[in-house]
C-alpha cells in the first residue's frame, strides 16, 4: 500500500499527463492495477544519479536497457514507473520516468527469494531489453525523472516512517503483555527495574517518532516544503523500531527467539525499513542540506 499510494499514485498524479491519469488512476485507486517504483538498479543504490539503465530515442519510442533491483511489488505490478539515463552527460539532469506496462515486450521481472524479512511482501528484479515504450508514457519532461524520484521519495519516507511506528507500537505492546506474564523470581518480570526501563525506551522513542510522522504529514497536506521533516521522520522512526525491535526480543528471552513469539519478525521486517527509501545515512545527508544549505558531498 505504501508503494502503491507514496511512491507510485502520486508521481503519477503530480507528473503525469491528463491522458495518464485518466487512464491509469482509477483503476490504480481501485487496485485493479498495481504499480511499481523502479529506481534502485543492481549495481546502484545510493547514488540514484548514477542510473545505469538507459533510455535511447527512436523516433516516437524510447528504448529502454538495463535492470531494476529490490523493487517492491515488482514481481505483481501491471505497471512500474522505471528511472533512466537519455542523457549521460547531464548525469542526474538527464534522468527520465517512463510508465511501462507489463506484457510490454522486453519488459520481464524475477521475483527475489531468501530475504531475511518481509516474505508476504513481493520483492523482484525488472529487466528491460530493448523495451520500447511511446514518448507519452514520460512522466513530466524528458530530464526530470530526477526530480520525480526525489520528490517521490519525500513522500515514500512519510510512509516508510509510519510503518516503522506501527512496527515499534507492536514490539511495545508484545513486549508489554509478555513481561505481565513471564513469572521469574516468584513475580511478574514486569516488576524488573531494568525490564521496565527497556518498555519505558520503547514507549518513549515510539511516541517521538509518531509525533515527528505526523508533523511531516502535517506539512505534506498543508502544501508545504517538508523534505527535510520527512527525512527527520524516517530516519528517527526505523531507528527507533529497530531498537524497539532489539528490546522485545530480549524481553522474550530465549522465546523471542522463536516463532511462537511475533518479534522475531518484527526483528527481522524492521530491517528493510531501516534500508527502505534510504539508509539512515543518506538521510542524515539530506538533513543536513536542508538546513545549512549546502551538500556534504559533490
């Protein structure tokens, strides 16, 4: 749902031409279409300017090579939004969003086994071998696939950050119910110093980082610029529910190890979100940016 709303309805409703949006919004609305975001490529990940897929006019076409990786929904999508180079030389300026629909030839997609978490959501590779796609599946301009990207990301980071408090209010309340149960010592362990100071963590750092989903949310609606409020958001929220993630586990004990405890895969899912729509150092980068103005790298 995350994927389908933050990062593929609204570039498509924000960048998109009347005729796409009429054409693929409802149905996306009514999930009769699902979508995907394909940025991410095997061999690059941070560095979205890098893309190594390319977009090469041909006439009314562009014909895209290359591969996507880590694309969420990818494997179940009836339509990605794919990234790609039409420009080398202007690096990310060239960067362009195309829409390409599946059954598109030379469009193909490899569903990714063996993650660590996450296993009812749909992860898969794209490839794209000579796949030529009509100059009005451009989102925007030729060149602002960029911009798209990032802009698409803000958003995704909003989501992204919810996720994870979801993720930690689990943890609080397994962990909760978990320590009113566990007798050791005769007691409750609820009643443990240390083990309280562990909930109280938890509870406190969710709380925070429900507060700072909803002040980028806040700004979002009003219109307002909220990059940096986004990358607060997700930055502070997976780090939070991966820490929230450690303590519950560690509240279970050896159970919490096991399957019949959940926050063995609440440890496991809260991983992807800390990697999801950027590690928590890429977002320290765009923190840093917004507020002194200048970037920490060339």
């Amino acid at each position: 749902l995350t994927v389908q709303v933050s990062v593929f309805q609204v570039p498509i409703l924000k960048w998109g031409s009347e005729q796409l949006k009429k054409k693929y919004l409802p149905r996306t609305a009514k999930a009769e279409l699902i979508g995907c975001f394909g940025l991410t490529e095997p061999n690059i990940g941070s560095d979205a300017a890098g893309l190594e897929t390319t977009a090469t006019r041909q006439g009314n076409e562009w014909v895209l090579d290359g591969a996507k990786m880590w694309i969420t929904n990818g494997g179940v999508a009836g339509l990605a939004i794919i990234a790609a180079q039409a420009d080398k030389v202007k690096r990310h300026r060239g960067i362009t969003a195309f829409l390409v629909e599946r059954g598109t030839p030379g469009f193909s997609s490899r569903d990714i086994q063996g993650k660590l978490g996450l296993h009812a959501s749909n992860t898969a590779e794209l490839i794209l071998q000579g796949c030529k796609v009509p100059e009005e599946n451009i989102l925007g301009q030729v060149g602002d696939g960029f911009k798209i990207a990032m802009t698409a990301l803000d958003s995704g980071r909003i989501s992204i950050g919810a996720g994870c408090v979801g993720l930690a209010q689990a943890c609080v309340d397994a962990a909760t119910r978990y320590a009113q149960e566990r007798i050791q010592f005769g007691r409750p362990i609820a009643s443990f110093q240390l083990v309280q100071e562990m909930v109280v963590d938890m509870i406190v750092e969710t709380e925070a980082a429900r507060l700072l989903v909803h002040r980028a949310a806040f700004l979002k609606d009003k219109g307002e610029h909220f990059t940096r409020e986004a990358s607060v958001a997700k930055y502070f929220a997976a780090e939070a529910a991966q820490r929230a993630a450690v303590k519950a586990v560690k509240i279970h004990g050896g159970y919490g190890y096991s399957t019949e405890y959940p926050v063995e895969r609440y440890y496991r899912d809260v991983m992807a979100m800390v990697l999801y729509e950027g590690t928590a150092e890429i977002q320290k980068l765009v923190i840093g940016r917004e507020s002194l103005g200048v970037s920490a790298f060339v």
